[in-house]
C-alpha cells in the first residue's frame, strides 16, 4: 500500500534478512545480503528510502534524512505523548515542513 502511495522504495534502512521489505537493505547487525551495517554510517541521499526505525530512533533518523537531504518513507506509531512527536507534529496539530503527507495504516 505505501509503496503504491510513496514508491517505489529502493532500500530498506532499519531491517534484517528475514523481515526486510526490499531486495537492498541496512541492518544494525551484520545479516546475509545487507548493503551495509549501521544505517547511520551511510548517506542517504540519491534513494527512496524505507524508514521504520525503533520509536527511540526516530529523531535521530529525521536528523540524519535532513543531514544527508534524503526522500522516503517515515513509518511511526501514531503516538502524541512520544519524544518524538514535537519532530512530527511540532505544534500538535500540524505537520512538521518536511512532512508531506501521511496515512493511518489499519492494525
């Protein structure tokens, strides 16, 4: 569904061999066929990218996408009272300049 929205992705940052939604893709921990291990050693720029990182790393991917002036797909709960929110939703009912748009994904 958000790849028909928002793709086609073309690397999948935050995955594993065994849960990765692309053919390339980053892990945090060395795993058969990933391009590269700590996501956050890359640049992120020339890719479509798919993000969805642990909650506790979601300000430092929006840090780092704007760092290295990347496009792609943010995937995060949606979730008012987290940390992360302000990076969202700064003023609590509008969304951040760099978002674009968003979707509520069914459970």
């Amino acid at each position: 569904m958000l790849d028909s929205m928002w793709g086609p992705h073309s690397i999948d940052r935050f995955a594993s061999y065994y849960n990765t939604q692309l053919p390339v893709f980053e892990s945090k921990f060395w795993n058969p066929g990933c391009l590269a291990v700590d996501t956050f050693a890359s640049r992120w720029e020339g890719e479509n990218n798919w993000w969805c990182p642990p909650p506790q790393l979601i300000p430092r991917v929006i840090k780092h996408a704007a760092n290295c002036e990347a496009v792609g797909t943010l995937v995060v709960p949606l979730w008012p009272s987290a940390v992360f929110w302000p990076f969202i939703c700064p003023d609590g009912s509008h969304l951040a300049g760099y978002v674009h748009s968003w979707c509520d994904l069914p459970l």
